[in-house]
C-alpha cells in the first residue's frame, strides 16, 4: 500500500513538473514576443514620397514644366527623435524642362540648409519638403518654399525661400524668419499663387 501511495506521488509530482515547464516556456515564449515587440524598429520613412509637376506660362515664353520629387533616402543619416525612435531622411530632386529639352536638375538634402539651422533642426530634424512658390516664379527665376523640420512634426520647423536662376540653374537660399511656418502657411502661399 505504502508502494501504491508513494508511486502516485512520484507520478503527481511528475505531471506537476511537465505541467510547470510547460507553462514556463509558454510565458518565456510569450515574454519574447513582447520584447520583440517593443524593441525598436529599424529606420522609418519620415515622409511619404511625393511627386507634383506644375507648368508655367510666361507671355512670350515656352512654358516651362518643373518637377519637384520628394523621396526617402536611405543612403542620407538617419535621424533619431526625442523618443528614440529612429527615421530615414529625404531627398528632394527639381528638375526643369522648357519645351522637353532639360535645363537643369538640382537635388537638395537637409545638409544644403546645415548653416541656416537651429540646433535642434540639425540634430532631429530631416529635410521635410520642397513646394514651387509660382506667384514668385518669373521667366529669369523660379522660388521655392522648403522646409526642415522634426519627423512627424509635418509643416513645423525651418523654413527657407530658395530662388533658382534659369537657365543655369544658381540658387540662393534665404532663411524666413526665427519663427517656424505651418502647413497652412504654405498652403496659403500655394492657394495665393494659384
């Protein structure tokens, strides 16, 4: 009897044991999956990429056809925000055709507005975006509102006027003001143009 009661203790003991380990790896198992979960993730797009082509009429002119092409650029540094979380930068390409011939394409990075740039745009921000200012545009020179700012922080940040000679292309860049410029600000820029 003694041999009976004690071999289904050692048995109840052993299925206790199986049953323990089983749910040990199932929590360890489970304890990954939240640590992969809340590890961070690789670079992420700033930005979505976006492309906007305008056409201008001056009298007596061909008209000219500019492009401006924002896309994320993984070859730029990445930039970590103030939770840690890391992005990729963009680039934004401008190209000018008049009557299909090319006159130049010129492509900007954040890194062409480095010297105009508070600390804190340096070091969080990435190269938000570029827009045409037409209203401002002539047959001799294009303008261009552009902005660098912190990811997800969309039309918030440094903004800068950039005037571009045709044909050959010469920029100058002007900083607005100390004050960062909205997305309404822009757009009410673009509407004006329209």
């Amino acid at each position: 009897m003694k041999k009976i009661v004690l071999f289904s203790l050692l048995a109840a003991t052993l299925l206790l044991s199986v049953a323990c380990k089983q749910d040990s790896v199932k929590t360890e198992k489970e304890g990954q999956s939240l640590a992969a979960a809340t590890e961070p993730m690789g670079p992420q797009p700033s930005t979505s990429d976006l492309l906007q082509e305008t056409t201008l009429r001056f009298q007596g002119e061909t008209p000219i056809v500019v492009s401006v092409d924002r896309r994320t650029d993984r070859s730029l540094p990445a930039v970590k925000d103030e939770n840690d979380v890391m992005f990729y930068d963009n680039r934004v390409n401008v190209r000018v055709m008049r009557g299909g011939e090319q006159l130049f394409e010129r492509s900007f990075t954040k890194a062409d507005f480095e010297s105009y740039l508070p600390d804190v745009d340096k070091r969080l921000g990435v190269m938000q975006g570029m827009a045409l200012d037409s209203a401002r545009c002539t047959a001799r020179s294009l303008s261009f509102g552009a902005q660098v700012g912190q990811p997800g922080m969309d039309g918030d940040g440094s903004a800068f006027r950039i005037s571009m000679s045709l044909p050959d292309g010469g920029i100058s860049i002007e900083r607005l003001s100390n004050q960062d410029t909205t997305r309404d600000d822009m757009e009410e820029e673009e509407e004006m143009g329209d």
